[in-house]
C-alpha cells in the first residue's frame, strides 16, 4: 500500500479516465480522484457514487474544460475544477534573475 511509505499529513490523487476507473480509484482508498477528459454527464455519475460509498473523497474535473463549459462541471458535483485554458490564452513575458 503507498499510504504506509508516505507522511500522514500527504494526500493521494489518482487520474482517472472512465467511471469504473474512478470507483476502483475511490476502492483503493485515493484521497482524491481526477476525472480527466470525461463528460458532464460522467463526472455526475461519478459524483453520485462518491456521495453514497466514499463521500470524503475529492473529486476533481479537469481535461478539455471550457470557459463555456465550466458551469456545467461546476454544478456536476466535483469539489475542484481545473482549467487549462486560463493559462492556455494568457500573454507571457520573458523574466529571468542573475543571482551573484
């Protein structure tokens, strides 16, 4: 088991792909779960069963997640929402530090 080599203030994050990998997620005892790349309608199926079998899990939506579409994963049930696409538009500058 991972948790026994880890400090007990560390958390354990599986990336999941499909709601039968996000169950054998929460089974194996992650502390959260990403839901990576998979539908509204997924992510509240997912949510739904971590309500009733692990609802101290964190769940987490991320992968191909809009501005248009995050309201729709904001309302799905996941505790947290990540958006590529904030740092996908933004305008970079060149920054850089000379230590002596």
């Amino acid at each position: 088991h991972a948790r026994k080599n880890l400090p007990f203030t560390a958390k354990i994050e599986i990336e999941c792909e499909s709601f039968e990998e996000a169950k054998n997620a929460m089974n194996a005892g992650a502390d959260i779960v990403m839901c990576d790349n998979m539908s509204v309608l997924e992510t509240k199926e997912i949510a739904a069963y971590r309500e009733t079998h692990y609802p101290f899990v964190l769940l987490e939506a991320s992968g191909n997640i809009s501005l248009e579409s995050i309201n729709a994963y904001a309302k799905s049930g996941v505790d947290a929402i990540s958006v590529g696409a904030l740092i996908h538009q933004a305008t970079f500058i060149d920054m850089h530090m000379k230590m002596a």
